[in-house]
C-alpha cells in the first residue's frame, strides 16, 4: 500500500493541529478574498492571482493563516497551492484602524508543467512565502487589505504578486452592533450530504472530465472544528477511475446570523484506481455552506486530489445536506 505523498499528508495533519490550537485562545477570526496581478522574477510575465485566507489571532499583535493561492497562468505552469503563515502586526497612526502585518511560513505548491514532448507533469513541492499587508478596518467587522506575496522555490519559478481585496472579522474578539447580542457558535450538528459536480484532470492537453459522486458525514470536534468522513467516486475519464474513502480535519468558520460558514479540510485519502492497487495521499478542500432551514443546507466542496504520477485533479461539488438538531 504505497503512501504517495507522505509530506502532504503530515504538512495537512501540522497546519490543522496549529489551528486548532489557535481557537482554543477565544480570540477574534477572520476570512478574507483577494485578487491582483502576479509576475514571474527573470522575465517579467505577468498573469493573474487571487487568495482565500483564514486568519486566527492567538496572542497581542501575533497570528497564524492557513491560505489557498492561485498563482494563475503563466506559460507552461499552472501553479497553485495552500500556504501556511505565522504573522506580526503592529497598529500604525496611533489607532487599531490601520495594521501593517509581516508573514512568513511555507508554501506547499502544485504545479501543472508542459513538458517538451507535448505531454505533462504534476510537480509538487515545498517553498517559503514571505508576506506583507496593510489592513484597514473601517468598523470592527469589515476590513478591506492590500497583500503582497514573494514565493521563492530553491531552483524553481520564483514570483511576486500583488492583491487587493476584502474580509470580514469576526468571533469573541470583536465587540460591535452587529454579533455583540449574538451567542457564540456551538460545535456543527451532525449532517449527512450528498453531492455531485464535475472532476477535472489536471493537463495541458484540454478539459479531461468526469462525473463524480460524494458522501459525506461531518460533525463538530469543537467549536470552529469539524470532522468528515467521505465516501468519494471521482468518475470514469479516459486517464482515470478512482474511488474511495477520505477522513479530513476542517477549521470552519461562521459568518454570524448570516447561515453562512467557509471551511478548509485536509486529511488522508485512500484510494484505487485502474490499477487494482490500494493507494493513500491527502485530500485538501474548500467549502461553503448555507443553511436554508432548520434541517437543511446546501453545500459546495472544491476538493484536490494529490498524486505522484501526474494525474492530480480537481473536484467540484454541490450538494444538500441534512442536520440532526
């Protein structure tokens, strides 16, 4: 039983026990969104870039951040990937309205390569990220921030991106009109969802799809952190048919009296394939939930899929979900 990215799976594993440690402090998050314009050092291409970011103050003016980044696309790579950030910042001008923050931590990447011959490659690695922001909170829940990213691989595409964008803050930590007769969020019910979307094989060589099919069970493990257990079908594409089961850690969030929470899951995915053989490598994720009743919600999942023989894929979910209450 071949684990095919042990690295992964144990910087998944490391980033999740860090959160969870972060939330037992009973201190403010936040989640932002970004978008710019990214470069690549040398010759100066250009492309896009855009960032979700969960943040979790754990002491006076220090923070971590778990963060998805697409790098876009610049010729020949496709490059994106999760990034994992401790951070300082200090209040400018007198006043908490104004922060300037600096990040540093690891980048784990995903780099979608064309190769001469034509074909392709998935290349996974490891690089540092250093981090500058410049927030301004114009009340105490909604902020708006500039971002600037330098992400050097030794030997790699080395780039440097710049991004504006929005967020929200929210938790213990933030006393204003809007949440401050809210209660605190328990832990998430129990749901069972089903979902369906579209798998997308990561290539240069087009659109390779399929139809996939997701079972999941969640619960809350504590507040702010859930547990899945999946039942994944990727569907049958001409490179691939994969099936199996995935167990993830999710620090979640909740944008009060709104239904609406965003989540980032990482764990272990074991699976077959073609092959016959069993397979384990990590699962990672994005999710947004909405809740439309008591007993209901809908759900979005963007899982991806890690392999060590250039056939990572992309898995896009919707579905509807019960919860036990």
């Amino acid at each position: 039983m071949p684990f095919t990215a042990p690295v992964t799976a144990a910087r998944f594993i490391l980033g999740a026990l860090l959160l969870l440690s972060c939330i037992s402090t009973g201190r403010s998050q936040e989640v932002s969104l970004l978008g710019g314009s990214l470069s690549r050092a040398g010759d100066r291409t250009t492309t896009y870039a855009w960032e979700l970011e969960y943040k979790q103050d754990f002491y006076d003016n220090m923070a971590a951040s778990m963060a998805y980044i697409n790098e876009g696309h610049l010729p020949g790579h496709r490059r994106d990937g999760d990034a994992w950030q401790g951070w300082v910042n200090r209040p400018l001008a007198g006043s908490d309205r104004l922060t300037l923050s600096l990040g540093a931590g690891v980048y784990y990447y995903y780099d979608t390569q064309q190769l001469p011959t034509g074909s392709w490659a998935n290349t996974h690695g490891a690089a540092p990220i250093l981090s500058f922001s410049l927030t301004g909170t114009p009340d105490d829940a909604i902020f708006y921030q500039f971002m600037y990213n330098h992400i050097d691989p030794p030997g790699r595409m080395r780039t440097d991106s710049f991004s504006l964008g929005l967020g929200y803050r929210f938790g213990p930590g933030v006393e204003h009109a809007k949440t401050a007769s809210l209660p605190q969020e328990d832990e998430t019910d129990t749901q069972f969802t089903v979902l369906s979307g579209r798998t997308v094989v990561n290539t240069f060589a087009g659109h390779i799809i399929a139809v996939p099919v997701e079972t999941e069970l969640r619960t809350g493990l504590a507040p702010h952190l859930d547990g899945t257990a999946s039942l994944l079908y990727e569907g049958d594409s001409n490179l691939e048919d994969r099936h199996g089961v995935a167990f993830q850690l999710w620090p979640v969030t909740v944008l009060p009296s709104s239904g609406l929470s965003v989540g980032f899951g990482v764990g272990p995915y074991a699976y077959t394939d073609r092959s016959h053989s069993l397979k384990v490598t990590a699962l990672s994720s994005l999710t947004v939930a909405r809740d439309v009743s008591e007993h209901w919600n809908v759900r979005l999942i963007w899982d991806r899929v890690t392999t060590h023989y250039s056939r990572d894929s992309d898995i896009f979910l919707a579905g509807l979900g019960y919860c036990w209450r």
